[in-house]
C-alpha cells in the first residue's frame, strides 16, 4: 500500500524529524553507519531535551545506544525516507520533501545545532568519534567492547582531530590525558 506524504507527515514524530533534520544537514550528506548515526543522535539528545527524553540512551557495545533510534531509522527505511547504501544512511528525495511538509519541530538553534553536530562528526573515524564520545560522556563506557582498543591509542587519536581543526588544543589535551603542553610536544613531534 502506498502512502502520501500529508498521510507520513502526520505519523512523524519529533525523533523522525531530528533523524530527517540530521540526514539533510549539510547537503544532504550521507552518515557513515550505525557507530556515527548513533553517536550523533547522542549528542542531538544531549542538546534537544524533548529528543533525549524519546531516545533514553544507554551504555552499550559502542558507548551510548539509543534503541528507539535505531527503531525510528528503520521505520524511515521502510517507508523511503531513508536508504541504507553501503552502510551509509542517505535521505531520499521523498523524506527532504516530508521534511519540507512537516510542522517545524526544532528552533533555529537546535536546527543549527544538528547541522554543527554532523559537520563535526561525518568526516571522523570510527575511533576518533568513539575518543571524543567516550572521553566526554564517560558515564557510557561500562559496556563498551572497544574501550580499551580506543584508549590504547587516545593520543595519536586526539592529535589527528586537532590536526583537523575539530577541536581545540585543550579538548585535545584533555581527550588524551595529558597537560597541554605534554601534548603540544607529542603533537608537534
């Protein structure tokens, strides 16, 4: 059975916007995968209060989880909104278009947030994100699988985003576990 955009538009709810919202960030550029979709949802929900009260995140395999997320994304797959290529997440044309229809549900701060949070995180690695999520949010590293793989090599990690220009010299430092200038020498050699 086919379904018309006003007929999906009314059924979206706030999280499929944020979900919608991320995917068109940043001309429409795809995520790279679950570990970065969930990652930036995070954040999202860190930031947007009624976003974090839909997806309750939890410690996990990868750090923070959110299963109504997850469940959301799949729902958006199943009615076109969404692609999963190459796992890659893209937004079709027809969820740019029910984005269009759909009632605003963010301000423009929180839509500038969403497109801050994926312009930060699209181009990370996966070990680069993981630094930066479970160094930050360390209450969502008991279940992690790789914590201790991520660590291991937190100071290469931490020189590369700041070699980046991602983050700042002190959140680099911080992310690697060293005083400032302890890290500027590592870096610079």
């Amino acid at each position: 059975m086919e379904f018309s955009i006003k007929d999906i538009v009314e059924d979206l709810t706030d999280l499929d916007l944020a979900i919608l919202q991320l995917l068109h960030a940043g001309n429409d550029d795809p995520l790279k995968g679950r570990v970065a979709f969930q990652k930036e949802m995070f954040l999202i929900a860190d930031y947007i209060k009624k976003i974090r009260e839909k997806t309750e995140f939890i410690p996990h395999t990868f750090g923070p989880y959110s299963e109504a997320a997850e469940n959301e994304m799949g729902n958006l797959k199943s009615l076109g909104l969404v692609k999963e290529q190459g796992h890659k997440y893209h937004i079709t044309p027809t969820g740019i278009a029910a984005l269009s229809e759909a009632k605003p549900a963010f301000t423009d701060e929180e839509i500038e947030a969403i497109q801050d949070y994926k312009e930060f995180l699209n181009d990370l690695s996966r070990d680069e994100i993981l630094l930066f999520v479970y160094v930050s949010y360390p209450d969502f590293i008991e279940e992690s699988a790789v914590y201790e793989q991520v660590i291991r090599k937190r100071i290469p990690t931490a020189t590369s985003l700041f070699k980046k220009g991602k983050i700042s010299l002190e959140k680099a430092a911080f992310l690697a576990g060293l005083p400032v200038e302890k890290f500027l020498d590592r870096a610079r050699g």
